[in-house]
C-alpha cells in the first residue's frame, strides 16, 4: 500500500471510538474517503495474513455511520462469512446500530436484515450472532420483533441463528419480568425438540435462568404481601 492509503487505514482505524455523527463529519470532510475506497480497504484488510482487529472495528463504524447511503455494502460486509475475523466486522456494525438514527422505513430495512442474517448465519465466532440477536430484542424490540425472534429460534437454518433468536428473546421476556408460562413455552420446546444438543443446552440454560427470575419475583411480592 503506498502512503496515502497508509494514512486512510489509520483515519479509518480511528473510527473505532467517538460518536458516529462526528465519524460520519469526519469522513465526508475528507475528500479522500468514499464507499468504495471503504470497500476496498476491507477487502486488503480481510486479505492479510494478520489483521488489525481494531481497524476493522473502525471501518465497521465508519460504514455505519454512513447509512443507510452504505446500505449495500453493509449487506455485502454482513453476508461475507471468511475469514474468521468479518465477524468482528459484523458485532461491531449490529453494535453501532441506533433506531434513532433511521426514519420508519429505513428501520424495517434493518430489522428484515437481522432477521435475514439469524435466518442464515452458520458461526457464532466473535458473538456476532449473539449481538443480532441482542439488537432485535433490545434497541428494534417491539411486538413483531419478538415474533421474529420465536420464529429464529425453531426455523433459523443453523444452531448459531437459532441461539441468536434465543438470546433476543430471553432478552424481552427478562425484561417485561411477567415470567407467564405463555412466554416460557418456546425454550421448553427447545430443550425437547431441537436437534442440536447446542441449542437444547442454550434454551436449558435461559429457561434455568427465567424460572429463577420468576422465582424471585413472586418471593419478593409474596414478602410485600
């Protein structure tokens, strides 16, 4: 790579940290820097031999900021499945996921897309599948996103999408703290019927986890009482 593009990795590397409006300044005041520039620094990074985990988190940022005018290239970025590292590429795009940041229509686009990713993603390296699962039942949580969640978690195509759906959803149902056993019923299933013993053992341990919670729960309320 010659100087400036040694200049550029080191611009994009600084992304890693700050609040996205001042990324998205910083990088549309640079005359150097567009999308495809981003794009193909991606590709050399992915490439080496040895990559910078940090400037990876950095473009990730970078690109996220820059939505939904990135739009494609996060979709491209999100369904690249090697090396290993692009899925520190994606914890750190699902992570830098704001709802306030998007319009109504733009949001749906988001959510379809982390259902997409859940519906298909093999790995759980890096979290990643974790984290999608974490932003459709805490930042996008709403009545469709948690039936999007019970449908991952029996229909997603690998164990890594249906442990995503899994965490999501315990993630709502710990915190509207009813405990029903409407809202239990799904991860029981699990522990039953799934065919990875992956995914039994996850739905055993949240079920485990959610039982407590109720359990506390109605000691504290029967105290009060």
């Amino acid at each position: 790579m010659n100087n400036i593009d040694q200049d550029i990795r080191r611009t994009l590397e600084r992304c890693e940290i700050g609040p996205l409006s001042d990324i998205r300044n910083a990088i549309r005041s640079d005359a150097r820097i567009d999308l495809d520039l981003i794009a193909r620094c991606f590709r050399e990074e992915l490439a080496r031999s040895s990559v910078s985990l940090s400037i990876l988190r950095g473009m990730a940022r970078a690109v996220a900021s820059l939505l939904p005018d990135s739009w494609s290239l996060m979709r491209e970025l999100l369904f690249t499945t090697k090396p290993k590292a692009v899925y520190e590429v994606h914890f750190s795009l699902f992570g830098s996921l704001d709802p306030d940041n998007f319009n109504q229509l733009e949001r749906d686009g988001i959510e379809l897309l982390l259902v997409e990713y859940l519906f298909q993603v093999r790995s759980t390296a890096e979290f990643a599948a974790w984290k999608a699962g974490l932003v459709l039942g805490e930042e996008w949580r709403s009545e469709r996103s948690e039936m999007e969640l019970r449908w991952l978690m029996t229909s997603a195509r690998f164990p890594a999408g249906r442990m995503g759906g899994i965490n999501g959803y315990r993630f709502i149902v710990q915190r509207r703290e009813t405990f029903v056993e409407d809202e239990l019923r799904p991860l029981r299933s699990l522990v039953r019927t799934d065919k990875s013993q992956t995914v039994r053992e996850g739905a055993k341990f949240h079920l485990d986890r959610l039982i407590k919670l109720r359990n506390a729960a109605s000691s504290i309320k029967g105290e009060v009482e």
